[in-house]
C-alpha cells in the first residue's frame, strides 16, 4: 500500500511511477510527481519502483482566465 495524495492506495507497491500516472490521470505532461518528499524528474518516472508505504503527490497544473 501507498499513501496517494493523502489516501491509502492498494495494489500499487512494485509498479513504476508511469504506471502509477497512467492509472490514476489523463493528463501526464500536466503533472509533477512527488516521491517521499522529492520532486521527481519525468526521465525518472519509467524506472522508479514504488516499495510500500510509499508517500505520492500528483500535482496538477490547470490554466484559465
């Protein structure tokens, strides 16, 4: 289990942070991925497991007017 964006999230342990993006949102060039406290680089996402207990924030960007 991780905790993503505040809330338990089972079943993602031993994924990548892709696969983790491509579950949980549409718009991946929109998004700035938080692993443990660090901003992750999007090179980095393809190859970063993600291990138990785990703390992940997806933060979106929205543009308007």
């Amino acid at each position: 289990m991780i905790i993503l964006n505040g809330e338990e999230t089972a079943n993602m342990a031993g994924k990548t942070l892709a696969d983790l993006l491509q579950e949980k949102t549409d718009m991946m060039q929109n998004v700035v991925v938080e692993l443990n406290g660090k901003i992750m680089h999007r090179e980095e996402l393809a190859n970063q497991t993600l291990s138990e207990n785990d703390h992940v924030e997806l933060i979106s960007f929205v543009g308007g007017g």
